[in-house]
C-alpha cells in the first residue's frame, strides 16, 4: 500500500493553499481533488466557481503579498461597494480595516486562482491528482506510528492510501468530512447535525451578463448588493463587475425554503401577487435586472448571457457555507479547513480568504507533526474576521424590508458629512439607533468570545 505523510482531501483554495505548505516544509503529500469541467477551463480542475472579489484586508488574511499574486488573475480593481434598500442605500469606499493592498479591493478570476494555487504546490513538491477523488476513510487509533492514529484512504479506483496526517477540505458539500468525523462523535451524535449541506448551506446561482458600455460604466469599479428585496436570512442578489463589459449577477437564498414560509410575501419586490412558490434564482435575476434596468433596455437582448463563462453556458449553481465553524479532531491526526469547517462565514461575505489561510496552517503543522496546535492557531489567524461575520448575521437573521432600510439609514447617518464612507467602523456617532446596533453587535460578539462561536469543539470528540 502506498503511504505519504500528508493526504489532503479537495483542491480548492484550502486544500491547494494545505498541499503547498505541508510540501514545502518536506513532507510527502498528495491531494486529491475529484475535479469537474467548466466552459472557461480546458481540463477538468477545483470546483472554482467565481467568488465575489477579494477586500483589501482579506489579502492579509490569506498571509500573502499582494504583488505575488498574478495580474492575469485581477479583474478589476474597486473603488467601494453599494448596499441597496428597498427605498434607501448606502454607498461604502472603505473596509475601514488596516491593510497592504492599495485599493477598497478587486474581483478575480477564480479559476486561475486555483490553477495558480495549484501551481505553487505542484512547485513545492506535492503531486496533485486531480481526476482521483476520496471515497473513504478510516482512522486507526490505535496504530504503532510513532506520531499517532493513521489513516486510509480509499480513491475512486478502488486502490488505498495511507497517511499518517490527513486535511479535508472538500469544500462545503462536505462529501468525506462528515462521515469521516463521525469515527470521533458521542454515541446519538453526528458532525451532521452541525454541518449537513442542507442545513448548513445556502445555495448561490449567477450568471455571467454583458453590459452595454454606459450601463457597465455605473459598477465597473464597485460591487452592488439588494438587500431586503427577496425573503430568506442574509440572502440577497448582486452584481460584481468582471473583465471587459462581462458583470456576474447572481444572489444567495436559504435551501429548501418554500413561500408559505414567507410572513409578508407582497414587501419584497423580486415576488409577484401571482407567485405560487418562490422564483428560481434565473428568475430572480431575470427580475431584478428587469426592475433596475427593464426601462431602458430589453434584458435579453442587451444584457445577455455569455455563454462560454462560468461551469455551464455562462451560468453557475453552488453551494456557500452559512454557519458557523467546528473544531478539528486534531487527537486523531485530522484537519478540516476552509468550506468544509464552516468558515465561508454565515454572513456570506465570501470565504477564499479564510479558506486559504486555514488551509496554509494545517498544512504547516501537519508537516512538522504539530497538529495538535491547529484549532488555536488557525483562531487565532481567522477568529476576528469569523466573529465579526457570524454577529453582523445574528443581528441581521431576521431582518425585512423595512430593517434595510432602517439599517442603511442609520450607516448613513453614521457616515455624516465624512469622505471616509467605511465598512466596518469603530466610531458610532448617529444616535440611539446607531446605539443600538453597537449594543446588538457588542452582545453577540462577547457571547462568541474565546472561541464560542464553534459548533463542535475539540473537546466534544471521542478516540
């Protein structure tokens, strides 16, 4: 039987970001990554579905220098961001977060990002098999190696693998972490209960459009968000300008969610009176684009799809992670990051970042058989940015129309007369209003203190 020091599950940002730091600091390690076709890839690869845009602070966050990264990858550079409300807006040209990176940010091409990842660890010396995927594993232990429980792995092809250290990142459909975490669970428990897709995830569809040059002209250097126009918690439609005149809209909704669900299905302005259940998300696009800019233009004709984008004739279906992490069961030799931990962030702001940068430190430490140390470490490099998202959620769950535009209305009088419009501030200066969304924010923030924000802790395991 074959047998390498590190086998990681997944090829995506945390997996590839995993095999490059555990070959560079000298251990044998193989990924291993199912890969699926896209229009805009020749072979099949990662599931790179196309993120939202990187913010100038995330940059830090993935631990790299913003100049390494190609330039083929960026396209374009923004300027700021646009929250819209049902009857107000808010226009944000900061992070108001210490960062490297010049700019309020900029949108990337996915997939060369995740080729470009995966470069880097073909470079470091980690042999990438992408095509082979994992169909099982199994723990032992009570294995003699000197550094703890082994692992086998068996692949597609029917052969086995083992791996005295294993990282899953398969990504937020979890299709091996959570019956491979289930070996370490409490007899009436499952790593399912916490991270089932189904419960756990939203699903995200978008589509790749071209613009009309005066249209585009109005988001090419910033991303735009309708918030309190379709029901579901933080879900929401988008548009995120790309090369040329090509923009991505799409939008986020809860899976599984069904109209009679809805309380006030006539206040939000993507359902209509004759709607029998809730729209597909082509259909809330199709909507959307209509309500914005159906009296200037006919949507299909000039604002139409470009086919040869994203994984199927300019379209893309996927699912985003939208709870709340776990702890690893780091006693067994096991890492879990990026999407299939729970870090994508159950406010949806996008999780390559935290993705990568967790996926860098368990390979480190699997590396130099310290991984024991994963779960503090990987809190202390990505747990600012994981509170700060899951209390903005809670305080925002169980917002309707008419909370956007309060909310937006109240940033915007915080924002006052000031040119530094910023997207997460410490200065609340507008009232009782602003007040009380310190005082939510603050509440939920101390209540996930110290890590508490963890679903499973390590603790909670079993060997």
């Amino acid at each position: 039987m074959e047998r390498v020091d590190v086998a990681i599950v997944g090829g995506g940002p945390a997996g590839a970001s995993a095999a490059e730091r555990a070959s560079a600091h000298g251990a044998e390690t193989v990924l291993f990554e199912q890969g699926v076709p896209r229009e805009d890839r020749e072979d099949i690869g990662p599931d790179s579905t196309d993120a939202a845009g990187m913010l100038d602070y995330w940059i830090d966050i993935m631990d790299f220098d913003y100049r390494e990264i190609p330039d083929d990858i960026i396209h374009r550079e923004l300027a700021g961001t646009e929250f819209i409300g049902p009857n107000t807006a808010v226009e944000l040209t900061t992070t108001g977060m210490d960062a490297s990176y010049p700019h309020f940010g900029y949108t990337f091409h996915r997939a060369r990002m995740d080729d470009w990842l995966h470069e880097r660890a073909t470079d470091a010396g980690a042999d990438l098999r992408v095509g082979t995927s994992v169909t099982d594993l199994e723990t032992d232990l009570r294995a003699s190696s000197p550094n703890g429980p082994t692992h086998t792995l068996t692949l597609s092809s029917g052969e086995q693998l083992e791996a005295q250290y294993v990282v899953l990142a398969d990504g937020p459909q979890r299709r091996v972490t959570l019956d491979a975490l289930d070996q370490f669970t409490p007899p009436g428990r499952s790593v399912s209960d916490y991270l089932s897709p189904p419960n756990a995830n939203h699903i995200a569809y978008q589509e790749y459009r071209e613009f009309p040059d005066e249209l585009f002209a109005e988001f090419e250097d910033r991303l735009k968000f309708w918030w309190g126009y379709m029901p579901g918690e933080t879900a929401y439609p988008w548009v995120f300008p790309n090369d040329g005149t090509v923009a991505r809209v799409g939008l986020t909704m809860p899976i599984g969610m069904e109209l009679a669900d809805v309380d006030t299905p006539g206040s939000y302005k993507l359902l209509e009176p004759a709607d029998d259940q809730l729209p597909s998300g082509s259909e809330y696009i199709s909507r959307l684009l209509e309500l914005e800019y159906g009296d200037e233009y006919d949507i299909e004709e000039d604002i139409p799809i470009v086919e040869g984008r994203g994984k199927s004739k300019g379209t893309e279906t996927y699912p985003i992670s939208s709870t709340r992490p776990i702890d690893s069961p780091v006693g067994a030799n096991i890492a879990v990051a990026g999407g299939a931990m729970g870090t994508t962030s159950a406010f949806h702001e996008g999780g390559y970042h935290v993705a990568v940068r967790s996926g860098k430190i368990a390979g480190r430490l699997a590396a130099t058989d310290s991984l024991e140390n994963y779960n503090e470490i990987w809190k202390r490099a990505i747990g600012d940015e994981i509170l700060r998202n899951i209390s903005f959620a809670d305080i925002v769950e169980e917002y309707k129309p008419d909370d956007w535009d309060w909310a937006f209305d109240v940033v915007a009088d915080m924002q006052g007369d000031s040119t530094e419009n910023a997207l997460i501030s410490n200065r609340y200066s507008a009232g009782l209003d602003a007040m009380k969304i310190l005082a939510a924010y603050k509440k939920r923030k101390y209540m996930y203190r110290d890590g508490k924000y963890v679903q499973l802790a390590e603790d909670d395991y079993l060997y």
